[in-house]
C-alpha cells in the first residue's frame, strides 16, 4: 500500500445511524480492541441525523443535542477519536465541540456555506465525492476548505451513479484524488449500496465489501470506512451494506498485512 513508509491507513468504522447508547458502547468496545490487536487508530462514526434518508418516515436519529452528547460520552469512555456528517452549515460548529473529523456527505459536497463552515472549525473535513462528479472534480471543494484557512482535508470515494438504483466504483478515482490530498479514503461500505432500492430506503449487498476494500487498497487508497453493526439485517439505517461487527476484524487484517 502506498501509505508512506511505515504510515498505518485512516480507518473510519462505526454504525450509520445512533440508535441507542448501548449500540454505541458494543461497537466502541470492539474498535478499541482491533485498535490494540492491530496498532491502528480507528476514527469512531455515527450519526446524529440521518438528513437525506429516502422516506419521510425512515428513521433519522436522536438530534444534535442528544447525539453529540452520546458521541462526547463515546469519547470519554474510550479514548476514540470520533467523526460525525453534518448537513447544515451551523452544525459545524456545534459537532466540532464533540469530534475531531467532520464529515461533508456527498450529495453536499458542493455546498459552499457547509465546506466554509466545516473549514473554520479547525477540525479536519472529511469530503465524501458526489455519486456524480469525478475525482478529479473534487479539487474544486478542497479549494474551498483550503481558501478558508483549513489545510485538513481528506477525500473519501464511495461510487457514481449507474442508471437508477445502482452504483458503480470507478478506482481511478482514488489516484485522481491523491494527487488533490494526501489521505483518500475509500467508502467501503456505502459504494456497495442500492439507492432507493429497497421500497422506499436504500438497499445494498455487503458481499462485496471486503472486495471494495482490496481492490481501493491496489488502487492505493490510504484511509478504509466500514459502517458496522452487530445486527445489520435490523439495524434502522443502511442495513443491507453495513458490514457485520464481526466480520470487521478479518477484514481489517486483511487491509494491514
């Protein structure tokens, strides 16, 4: 892997959505132990609000007041570092008082006043690509970030559009991207997604994740992102692509060795 000499990649993983405390606790016991087996620093992910979900009455989370809340005690009890996305510019601010990475979604990435706000915080600004520009587009949102005295950026692939309901990994974009920001992390989970394919909410196919992995590893991904539960076929976001808690060991193994 291309990662610098002895530099370990970013490895982003945590479930989609909050659901509730104890969910966070099991999946944080869990990254804490990987992060001692394997000498890596995990960035711990959950949401507090699932904005852009397909249906009106999909579950979105517990809001930013209690979620942050949840995520600040995350951090207390293990030592994670944490990240979270924001979809409105004055989250920003008020995430960046719990978490050290703030995350852009892709629908978003374009959003000048969000990348502004993200950017002045501090924090690092994690910026998925759109399901509908290319690597080499992302250049323009960095810009952004950088032009507003943040020099923190990362860039994260997760797929292009394919007709409807489909997605398609194009890994050329991952060099395009390095040659943007040193650290390109690779959406292992979300690129195997089914948008609005589901009846009303997204479906997926986790089957493919660890090939994701592998194949945005050769590409010379330097960051990995795993959205995990311990039960995904009854977690109440993303389910059908979410790699089970379980299974995140082997294939974090698998990225390091």
């Amino acid at each position: 892997m291309k990662n610098d000499g002895e530099r370990k990649p970013v490895l982003i993983a945590g479930p989609c959505v909050i659901e509730s405390g104890e969910l966070l606790d099991e999946v944080a016991r869990e990254l804490v132990r990987l992060n001692g087996k394997y000498g890596v620093d995990i960035v711990f992910k959950a949401s507090f609000d699932k904005a852009n979900r397909t249906s009106l009455l999909s579950f979105r989370g517990p809001g930013a007041e209690k979620g942050l809340q949840m995520l600040a005690d995350v951090k207390s009890r293990y030592g994670l570092r944490l990240t979270t996305d924001i979809h409105e510019a004055w989250q920003a601010a008020l995430a960046a008082e719990v978490v050290d990475v703030l995350q852009i979604p892709a629908f978003l990435c374009r959003q000048t006043d969000l990348l502004v706000a993200a950017a002045k915080t501090g924090c690092t600004v994690n910026i998925k690509k759109a399901q509908f520009l290319s690597g080499a587009d992302m250049k323009y949102p960095v810009e952004k970030v950088r032009q507003s005295g943040n020099g923190k950026v990362w860039l994260t692939e997760r797929g292009n559009s394919f007709g409807y309901n489909n997605l398609v990994v194009d890994f050329r974009n991952i060099p395009d991207m390095l040659e943007i920001v040193p650290t390109v992390v690779m959406d292992c989970t979300h690129s195997v997604q089914r948008p609005g394919a589901a009846g009303g909410k997204t479906g997926g196919d986790r089957r493919f994740v660890p090939s994701m992995a592998l194949a945005a590893k050769a590409f010379g991904a330097t960051g990995f992102f795993f959205e995990v539960h311990p039960d995904p076929d009854n977690a109440l976001s993303d389910g059908p692509n979410m790699l089970r808690l379980g299974d995140l060991d082997g294939v974090v193994e698998m990225l390091i060795n």
